[in-house]
C-alpha cells in the first residue's frame, strides 16, 4: 500500500541530452521546486561527450587544447557544482536528484553525499561488485578505481527555508569509457587512481536505460518518496 504520507518525486529517465540543454533543466526545476509549484524530481540521462569543470576549478586538469577538443567532439562546461573536473559522455548514466533539503531547519551535506554513495553500493553489491568509499575523496571506488563521481550544488531556497539540490551522479556503465573520455583529463584532480565501469567489473553487457529503471527502487530506499511519472497530476504537490 502507497504511503501517502511520503512526498512525490517525479522520476524521468530521458534519452542522451546535451548538457547545456541539461543543465538550464535544472536550473529551471529547482526555481519551481523552490517556488511549490513542481514536485521534487529524479532526472536520468546520458550526455554527448563532455567535460564539466567545478567550483574547485583547475582547468590544468583539463590535457586537451581547445582545437583538439574540437577534433574529438567533446564539449566544455564551466560550472556551478562542487567539485573539480570530470567527464560525462555515452555509456555513463547521469543522475540528477533536484530534492528540497533543510526545510525544518536541520541540514545534513555530508549526509546527503553519503546516501547517495549508498544509492550506488547497494545496487553494485546487488551484481556481487563490493563498492566503496575512499577517504578523502567523493563517489564510489571499486578497489582504487573510481565507478560513479559525485559533484552536487545546494540551491539556497528563496520561497521557503533550506535548499534543493541540483547536479549530481555520474556512474560508470559501458566498457572502455576510461580510454573513450577520462584519457583527456586528470578525472576529479586525482592522478593517482583510475576508472572502471560495471560492464568492466561484471564481465557482462548493460543497457543504460535498463540500468537507469533498475537503480530508481535502490534510490527510493535511501530517499523516501512515492514515485511518480511525468506528467501524472499528482507530479506537482
């Protein structure tokens, strides 16, 4: 029975968006969700090959020259999330969670990174892969490589008290991705560790909107809400 005491949460899953096209979506989600006039949301995507550099902000991570990028076809974002530089590109699922945090006055950060570390255990675990954290550092690893990074923003709300998230997860999927995308950069700043992806540590094919329907109930049991499609007249509380 549907406890309908839990706030709605409309979960998208969409095809391989652009980022910058990707990127206004939120930023237009988190006013409404801010303003009481859409519900909180789960957006699941891919996007073409890109780099996003965060609010750490050291483009000596980026190893490409504008020309090559160019040649390569990978696009360049400067952003406002946390975080240093990663790649987002095909083969990748990329989470967007745009949930209202604090609204009683208590906020937990670190807390909110942690589960969504969890969100992404749990389902690893569920294909026999032991993921874990690494100290010091965000995200989720598979022995020293990394499998999902994980670079948010906290939107300080202006209609009501707290904030809401925006950005996000980007969890490894297909294989080959670390040479397809990560070669170009140093990922995150850090040097010392690689990537790997679930198709790597599984030995098996995924398909990315299979994983993205698949990760949804494992979110659910981190973030507590009643799932809705869009467009459902209950999507907007």
């Amino acid at each position: 029975m549907e406890n309908l005491n839990l706030s709605k949460l409309t979960v998208t899953i969409l095809p391989v968006m652009e980022y910058g096209a990707a990127w206004e979506l939120q930023k237009e989600a988190v006013h409404a969700i801010d303003a009481g006039t859409a519900s909180e949301q789960l957006i699941l995507l891919q996007h073409p090959p890109t780099y996003t550099i965060g609010s750490q902000n050291h483009p000596e991570h980026l190893l490409l020259s504008g020309e090559q990028l160019r040649q390569q076809g990978i696009a360049l974002f400067e952003i406002d999330r946390g975080g240093d530089i990663t790649y987002h590109g095909p083969g990748q699922l990329v989470g967007y969670p745009l949930l209202k945090l604090g609204e009683n006055g208590k906020v937990d950060l670190h807390g909110y990174l942690r589960k969504l570390e969890s969100v992404i255990i749990a389902y690893l675990e569920a294909y026999g892969i032991t993921g874990t954290r690494k100290q010091g550092y965000t995200g989720v690893w598979v022995g020293d490589e990394k499998i999902c990074a994980i670079g948010v923003k906290f939107n300080k709300c202006k209609f009501r008290r707290g904030f809401v998230t925006s950005h996000g997860f980007a969890f490894n999927v297909s294989a080959g991705i670390g040479q397809s995308g990560f070669t170009g950069i140093i990922p995150c700043g850090i040097a010392e560790y690689g990537v790997t992806s679930l198709e790597e540590c599984t030995g098996r094919a995924f398909d990315i909107g299979t994983v993205a329907e698949e990760l949804v109930p494992y979110f659910l049991e981190q973030f507590p809400y009643s799932q809705t499609a869009p467009g459902e007249p209950d999507a907007v509380n």
